[in-house]
C-alpha cells in the first residue's frame, strides 16, 4: 500500500518498522526486514532527505523517528 507512496518496498517496510517501534537504527532494521544494510541505509537517507525521517546519535548509533513536524504524520500511524 505504502510501496507506491513512497517509491519501494524497502521504504514501505523502513517507514512501517518505524511507525511500529516508534524508532530504528539501520542494523536493527536490516535484521529485521531481512534486507542489506547498504539498502536499508540508501532508503533511510532518501526518506531523511525528503523530510519524512529525522535522526538523533544515541552514543554512536543515529536512531531514526518520524519526523514529529511531517504533515500527515496522523494518518500514517492510523
């Protein structure tokens, strides 16, 4: 459903994972999805780019969230 929303079935899953964990780092996601950290990294930028995703060091792991300014950030968690 997200897939043609945001480009990818990569991006589908990295923008599901967060919305159900709330937050992610690119190795817990990639383990997760079963996906390359390289891929999970190359959507990550992407979405952060656009503004979908923001990012925050935890020590030396940036975690990423959902961007709390994102417009339709309600109806993305419904």
């Amino acid at each position: 459903m997200l897939e043609q929303l945001f480009g990818s079935k990569t991006a589908e899953g990295v923008i599901l994972y967060i919305v159900t964990s709330g937050s992610g780092h690119i190795r817990g996601i990639a383990t997760q999805l079963d996906l390359e950290k390289t891929q999970v990294d190359r959507t990550i930028k992407r979405l952060e780019a656009s503004g979908i995703l923001v990012s925050k060091l935890a020590g030396r792991t940036r975690i990423f969230e959902l961007n709390p300014r994102l417009a339709y950030k309600k109806e993305l968690i419904a």
